[in-house]
C-alpha cells in the first residue's frame, strides 16, 4: 500500500474569517439541544465571494448578538450530514464549529487562530518523513 500523498496526513480542521451573510436561525432540536445556524461570506479582491453554511450545536448566549453584518471566526470541522425530506434522502456540507468568535475580539480571534496553527502543526509533526 502507497503513503497517502498529505503531509498531514488525516486532518479535518475548517477555519473561516468572514460576515454573516443573513440574520442567524437558532433552533431547539426535538433533542432539548439548542443550534444555531448561519452563514459567512468570505471574500478575497478581485474573487467571487463563498458563502459557507456553519452549524454551532450548544452556542453560548454571547453569539445571540451575532446579526447580518458581523464578522466573525469559527473554527471547527468539515462534515456532510445526512436527513429526510419530502420522502427523500438529501445532504448538506457544512463546517461545525467548535468555537466561533467575533473578529472584533481581536485578542480572542487571534487566540483562536493560533489554535488552528497549533492543530496544524502538531498533526503534521505525529507523520513519519516521508522523504
């Protein structure tokens, strides 16, 4: 068997810097869980803006100020979910985020950065050299 091509081997880590495109939706699951979905917009100059679905299962109160227009960075994983609808299977790729800040804590959106540089690092340094 041949070593996997990524120097990282197997890493699932989604870090997006961006505005909330439209008014978040909290929602109580069927469960008592409580979720919160939005989007961000992500734009670089000169490109056409991503906008990328975010799912936050038990968010704090403190994202209840999150509205249309805030910036924000969230850290979490890249994952398709799975779910019935009108009679049919249908799925929906989204990041589920572990921690979500506004970009206006610069303190705290820097701390989470440096978080995801962290995992990054580390799960490059668990790969034996593959010279």
């Amino acid at each position: 068997m041949s070593a996997p091509l990524s120097p990282v081997g197997s890493l699932n880590l989604a870090v997006v810097a961006g505005v909330v495109s439209r008014s978040p939706r909290w929602r109580t699951l069927p469960s008592g869980d409580v979720l919160l979905h939005m989007e961000v917009r992500t734009q670089r100059a000169g490109e056409r803006a991503d906008t990328v679905p975010v799912a936050v299962f038990g968010p704090s109160r403190a994202l209840e100020r999150l509205r249309e227009g805030s910036e924000v960075v969230v850290l979490g994983r890249v994952q398709r979910r799975f779910f019935t609808a009108g009679g049919q299977t249908r799925s929906r790729t989204q990041i589920t985020a572990d921690r979500v800040v506004p970009a206006g804590h610069g303190r705290r959106a820097a701390s989470l950065l440096e978080r995801a540089r962290a995992s990054l690092a580390e799960a490059m340094a668990t790969q034996p050299d593959r010279a």
